[in-house]
C-alpha cells in the first residue's frame, strides 16, 4: 500500500470505484453490503493481498457462480491499475518495456544456457519450456509466460482486439499439446516399468494442471499488457463474460457450453426440490373438520390448530417436440436434459425432435441415469432427415398430427421448441391448432431473441396465435423460469 | 452492532492466527475460510457457509469451537421446523398442571397468568438458548436451505440483531455475540434478506495439497506416498462428468479403507475395486472404471525406447 492510498479518504474512494466496476460487470451489490465491505477493509491488514481480497469477496459476493466476474475485476481493478494501485508486495512490478528476455534472473538461472544478456533462440525458449512443466517451477512458468508473449502474441498498441485473440497466437506457438506429449515420453521412459494406465492417466493429469496454470499465467500476463496500453476501465469492459445462466444458447463458445452443463446439474435439482415443495405446499385447500376436531381434542377442544386438505392436482404429461438443427441444438439439448431431470414432476414424459422429418425418441431416455448418453444418441441414431436435412416445421408438424396426434389428450402439455426458422416452406399452423384443442396447454419456446421473431424465415408468430403462449427462452435463467410456471 | 456490547476483545489475533488454530484442532483451513472467519468475528456477523456435500461445513463450525473452548449449540434445519422448535416454546402441559393446582386456591387470574408465563415454563429451544448462554458458545444452524423460506424470517432478526422477541417476555437481548455458522447445501435459493446479513464462504473441494493434508491428518497412520496416490486419484475422478463427485469425508473413507487392505500402492484392479466408497451412484461408478482402465494414449508403454 502506498502512502497515497493509506489515508481512508482515498481508500473510500477505491472501494467506492471498485463497486461500481463490480455492478457494471452484473453482480448485485446492495447497499448494506457495501457498508459492510467498507468496514472490513478496517479490520484487514491490508498488506496481505489475499485476506483483502477474501475479505471483500466475503462481504460483496453472496453467490459462487459469480466469483470468476468478481475475481477478474479485483486484479484488474486493483492489481493492474499500476503500482500505485497495487496491493502488497506479492506481484512483480510491471515490466511493460520488451526487456524480459535479458533481464530474467530465474531464466538464466534456469541452466538451459539462456546466453546472458542476448534474447532466446527458439530451441532454448521450447527446452525452458520443457523443463518449466517438468519440474512445475512456479517462478519459471512465470518468467517463461513473460517470455512467451512478448515473443509471440504480437501485441500492438492501441489496436483494438481482444485478450483472447493475443491468448490464442500464444498458445498457438507455444505448441503444448506437443510439449505434453513429449512429457510424457520422457515419463515413459523414466520409468523402470512401463506406465500402467493408471499411471499414465495420473501422470497427463499433473502435466496438465501445470499447462493450466501456465496458461494462466499468459492470460494475466496479456491482461496486464492490455491494461497498460488501454487503461483499468477500457479493459474492464471487455472482460465482463456472461455468467452462466446468463449465456446465449445460440451463441455459446465451447468453454460457454462446458459451464453450462456444469451449471445444469444442480440447477435441476434445485429446481425438482422448489417443484415438489410447490406440489405439497402450494394451495390450502378447504377446511379439514374432521381431522381439526380430532387434533382439538388435545386442547379440550378448542380448535387451535386448523387442518386443510391439501389437494392433489393430477401431475401433467409432457410432449417435448423439439427442433434440433444446428442453430437451435444446444437450445434443445439444455431444455430436453432440464425437463428429464425434472421428470419426477410429470405422469410422463415423451420426446420428438425433428429437421425436416420427426421421429420419437423416448426410449432413449427411459432407464438411463445419465442423460448425456441419451442426448448423444439422439444426435446420432434419430431419424430426423427428411428431403434436405434443413428444417421444415410444417412438414415436421404434418407428419406429427397424424402419428401421434391422437395420443395428446387433455392431461398433455406440448412443448414446441424452435426459432420457427422455416426456410420459406409451408407453415402447416392448423396442426398447433388442432394440438392446442385436445391438449391442456401448447408452450412455445423460441431461443431466438424476441427482436428478430417474425423477420427473414421466421413464423413463429403464425405458430403462436394457436398456442398458450410462446416464451423468449434465451438462457438459463430463462428456461429455468418458463420451467417453474409450468403445469 | 459490536458498540453496543463495549466488547473490543477480539477473538482472533490475524486471518494467519485463525489458520494455525484451526491446525492445531486438525481442521486443515485455506486463506479464504481463514480470511472469514477472521473477518466474522471482527465485525460481529454470521457467516453462510455454502459447497457440495463433505467438504468440511459442519466441521468448520465444531473446528472453530473448539479452538475457543466454547459450546456448540446445534440446530439442524429440516423440512417444516418451526418457531417452536428453533426458538422456544411454552410448556403446555406443566402450564395447565398449574392452573388446575391454583384452582383450589385464592389466586386471581392474573397471577396465574403472570406466574406461568414465566421462566420456568419457557421450554428453551437452540436459538434462544444460544442468546441467552452465560458461557461462549458458537451457534451452528446446520443445512438452512432445507427449511421453507418463509421460515427464514425467524432467523433474521438473531442474525442481524442478536436477540429474540418474545411476546409474554419481553426482548431477549444476547450478553455476547456468539459465532454463529450457517451451512447450506444450496439445494434452493436462499433469501436476499437472509444472504445480506451474512459473510459468504464458498468452500470448494479442496486443492490437491490441502487435500493431501487432510488425509495425512486424519488417516495419521497412512504413509505420504499412500495419500499422495490417493488425492491424485481422486482429483483424476472429480475432473469426469459425474452426477456426484467424491467428497472430503469419501477421500478419507477411502484412504481408510485402502489401508485397512494393506495396499501401498494403488493400482488399477485395487480402485476399481474399492470405487464404490468414493461415488454413490451406479452410473458413476461405471463410469469412473471405463475411465480409469482406459488406456490414454495411442502410444502403448513398450514404444520404442531412445535412450
Ligand atoms: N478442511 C478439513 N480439515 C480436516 N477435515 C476435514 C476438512 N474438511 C472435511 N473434513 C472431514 O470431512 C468430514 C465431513 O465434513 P462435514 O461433515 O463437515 O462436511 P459438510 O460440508 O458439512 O457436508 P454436508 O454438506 O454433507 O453436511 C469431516 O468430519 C472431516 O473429517
Ligand atoms: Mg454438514
């Protein structure tokens, strides 16, 4: 902490700044809160970094999904900003001049003949490389991301592209998928006996968290050089990442979809616990005289403790009839695992998807635990593909009515999921009509932001005027809502 | 709030010191439980504690009572608790006994009234014996998330005020604040109101070190290399896709279990064996099998060698 920054007043001030990065970037902070975070950082000794961190975190995050948003703007608000910003002493300065390459101690120091002051021929960069992993030497993983971006991310002032992009030229040169190959080579042939499988896994585990934490340590590296060239708050914009439930299912990279379906789990279970509760709980019904005299007679007979019969509202059969063409699949893979994980709510769940042709594909999901195997096999063994394997709803829809329409009846609720992007073929909306005047309720739910419904191919809006009601379902938090109403 | 207790003797020296306390009494802790802790005490407030099952929730609470030398008091939530259980209760029974054996006598209503609304016939529940302890004690309100939300509401003003109102009595104030620990498994949201009185502490399955560590604490007769295969092993399995991945106390069952075997390396044959300590669900266990018998590379052991 420097002086400027021990006086309250200005310390007050970080802290004021540093909350309205965190709202910026979607995190909830109330007021009491942040009174709270004001008065620990009283208690906390501030030299030590990381109790500082742990303390704010403490007072201003109050739900785990968001510790990575919260995270990435306390280094870049407070470790980044310069070393007049900077907390304690366990950062290296910054080194913004492109002197890394001479002036390493722990690089020369690392006996792989780094030539003194003279820059690193290529060979000698890849075994530093290697012998970094090897011995998982924290200080030259360091050194060596230094290394490596001023080498190869090719970064130039003022030029507007993101951190990843600069991530991505790094990595690239870096090769590690080769580097951990030759680690385990190594392994292998260090070993007295050959690797069991057991081993081998063991060891490509350790090699690996030790590429993480190298690469890590290139991502803060490029942050830091960022920060330097566009300033704290330029670079704060462009960090703010979706939270989880907040992701477009359209538009989800795969580091997107991997913490999708890691947030999914306990959603769904969240979720059936809410829906059982509703399901017990939810309505009073009439006064119960008999057991509430029978309960008085305890407190001679008066009738203290009234009873209600709770009624039992006959569970809903499902029909998930689901677009999964490219645009649209991740959209039904989230919807179909929500509502099978959920599927105790329900007498029964059936599920159809469709391209141009549509096929039923319940058995896949009956008996199986893990519903991922049972979304692979819908990708790979439904019989989807009618003419061209683009989507046709009308012919789908068609084709629908007359295998299983009259199979809706009116304890079935269908559920039609799509962007009702229907390449200009016929709409074929009588059938939703038909379906909506046997069934209890017809939901539609369209992944499409609502501003684009209705524009290019898309008809959901002649779709819609047969149903009970078509829903933005964008996200999970989105999905996860339409699900709690349901009925 | 801590004004107005004029208490300024803090419990805890740094976030270091609460670190080598809870060691001493084998709780192995990191900066961030530290850290909280530390901070709880400093400013007088509850700390919510939430992460998957067994990673060390409850034992924090018990850890950190016992560093204190005080009193644990428990409560453990469940569906359809209510003030009677949590708070406090009037003895009905004992009231109406009574009642009837001043029948007899001259007393007035009013009396009766006064005299059996009174302490004596206060069936003291976890809460309100937590406030109106003499001694320290640490208030443990164990797995809060499986209690209805709108019984959260009893909660809120112990955990913002430290006391309880009670209509016959009075406002029951605490003579100290206790540590007071909420765990949750976060099978359901909680509410902001409840969320905003507390510090949060996410704990995590913890890193393969302190893991180590746990295990060589808790299993002390077990060797370093044994329970270093062990959390390897176990890190490998909590990286697949599984419905529940194993826990802290699964770790420790298994390292126990292993010993108990007279394994001192593990191999193959022996954690396929022994997998059902570690994951619960059949579907799991299949497939950490597949997983762990799998052979990771295309180059088989025996390549040739260069050197
Ligand atoms: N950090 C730790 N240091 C030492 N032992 C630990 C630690 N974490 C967990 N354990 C061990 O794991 C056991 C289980 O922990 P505990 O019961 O506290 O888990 P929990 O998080 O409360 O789980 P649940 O959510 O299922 O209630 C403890 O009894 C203890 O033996
Ligand atoms: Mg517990």
């Amino acid at each position: 902490m420097t002086a400027t920054m021990s006086s309250d007043g200005s310390m007050l001030d970080l802290l004021t700044g540093f909350i309205v990065e965190l709202r910026a970037a979607g995190l909830p902070v109330s007021l009491t809160e942040n009174l709270d975070a004001m008065q620990a950082i009283i208690h906390i000794p501030i030299e030590d970094r990381n109790a500082f961190k742990y303390a704010l975190a403490a007072t201003l995050v109050k739900n785990n999904a968001h510790w990575r948003a919260f995270e990435t703007v306390f280094e870049v608000y407070f470790s980044l900003r310069g070393p007049g910003y900077a907390l304690g002493g366990s950062d290296e300065p910054l080194e913004l001049d492109d002197d890394d390459t001479a002036a390493n101690p722990e690089a020369a120091g690392a006996g792989t003949g780094g030539g003194g002051g003279e820059a690193l021929t290529p060979e000698q960069m890849a075994e530093m490389l290697f012998k970094a992993l090897q011995k998982g030497d924290e200080a030259m993983m360091k050194a060596l991301a230094r290394q490596a971006v001023t080498r190869y991310a090719g970064m130039e002032p003022g030029r507007p592209v993101g951190g990843t992009y600069y991530l991505y030229r790094t990595l690239r040169n870096l090769d590690l998928d080769n580097v951990l190959e030759q680690l385990m080579s190594q392994a292998r042939e260090e070993s007295p006996e050959p690797l069991t499988p057991l081993e081998e896994r063991l060891e490509k585990d350790e090699f690996e968290s030790r590429v993480d934490r190298l690469k890590q340590e290139i991502e803060a590296e490029i942050r830091r050089r960022l920060v330097a060239d566009r300033g704290v708050e330029a670079m704060a914009k462009t960090l703010r990442k979706p939270l989880p439930e907040d992701v477009d299912f359209m538009h989800a990279s795969r580091e997107e979809l991997m913490s999708l379906r890691k947030a999914i789990y306990p959603l769904t279970r969240k979720l059936a616990v809410r829906l059982a509760r509703k399901r017990r709980h939810g309505r009073k019904g009439p006064l119960d005289f008999r057991n509430t005299v029978r309960h008085s007679l305890s407190y001679g007979g008066v009738p203290v403790d009234p009873k209600f019969r709770y009624p039992r509202p006959a569970k809903p059969e499902i029909f998930v009839v689901a677009d999964i063409s490219g645009s649209v699949a991740a959209f039904a893979r989230f919807t179909l695992q929500l509502v099978y994980a959920i599927s105790g709510q329900f007498s029964r769940v059936r599920s159809f998807v469709f391209i141009d042709g549509i096929d039923e594909v319940t058995k896949f999901f009956e008996g199986v635990e893990d519903i991922s195997v049972a979304i692979h096999r819908v990708n790979t063994e439904a019989d989807v593909v009618w003419v061209d394997g683009h989507s046709d709803y009308g012919h789908a829809f068609e084709v629908f009515w007359e295998r299983y329409g009259r199979e809706i009846s009116p304890k079935t609720t269908v559920l039609i999921l799509g962007d009702a992007r229907n390449n200009y073929h016929s709409s074929q909306a009588w059938v939703v009509g038909e379906m909506r005047k046997k069934a209890r309720h017809v939901y539609w739910l369209n992944p499409e932001p609502k501003a684009y419904w209705d524009t290019g191919d898309s008809i959901v809006g002649e779709y819609g005027v047969h149903c009970d009601g078509t829903y933005e379902c964008r996200n999970l938090r989105q999905l996860e809502k339409f699900v709690e109403v349901l009925d | 709030m801590r004004d107005k207790f004029h208490r300024m003797d803090f419990r805890f020296e740094s976030p270091t010191s609460v670190r080598a306390r809870l060691r001493d009494v084998d709780y192995l802790s990191d900066d961030a439980i530290a850290g909280v802790v530390f901070l709880a005490d400093r400013l007088g407030k509850p700390i919510l504690v939430e992460g998957p099952a067994g990673t060390g929730k409850t034992q924090l609470a018990k850890s950190v009572a016992e560093i204190l030398g005080a009193r644990l008091i428990r409560l453990q939530c469940y569906e359809g608790l209510d003030e009677s259980k949590a708070l406090y209760e009037w003895n009905y029974k004992k009231q109406l006994l009574r009642i009837q054996a001043e029948r007899n006598n001259e007393s007035t209503w009013e009396d009766i009234e006064t005299d059996i609304f009174s302490d004596e016939f206060l069936l003291t529940r976890p809460l309100l014996e937590a406030i109106r302890s003499d001694d320290p004690v640490v208030l443990l309100i164990d797995e809060v998330d499986r209690v209805e939300i709108e019984t959260e509401a009893l909660l809120l003003e112990i955990l913002s005020d430290y006391q309880v109102s009670i209509p016959e009595l009075g406002t029951i104030t605490a003579k100290q604040i206790p540590m007071v620990f909420l765990t949750s498994n976060n099978t359901r949201e909680l509410s902001e109101a409840l969320k905003r009185r507390c510090l949060f502490l996410h704990i995590d399955y913890p890193d393969m070190e302190r893991e180590k560590e746990i295990v060589l604490t808790r299993v002390p007769e077990i060797t370093d290399s044994l329970a270093d295969q062990v959390t390897r092993i176990v890190r490998s399995i909590r990286q697949l896709e599984l419905k529940k991945s194993p826990s802290v106390s699964e770790t420790i069952d298994w390292a126990r279990t292993l010993l108990m075997l007279g394994v001192d390396s593990i191999t193959e044959a022996d954690a396929i064996e022994t997998l059902n300590i570690l994951l619960k669900y059949q579907s799991d266990i299949t497939r950490a099998t597949k997983e762990l018998s799998a052979d990771t590379t295309q180059r088989r052991p025996g390549v040739p060698r260069t050197s």
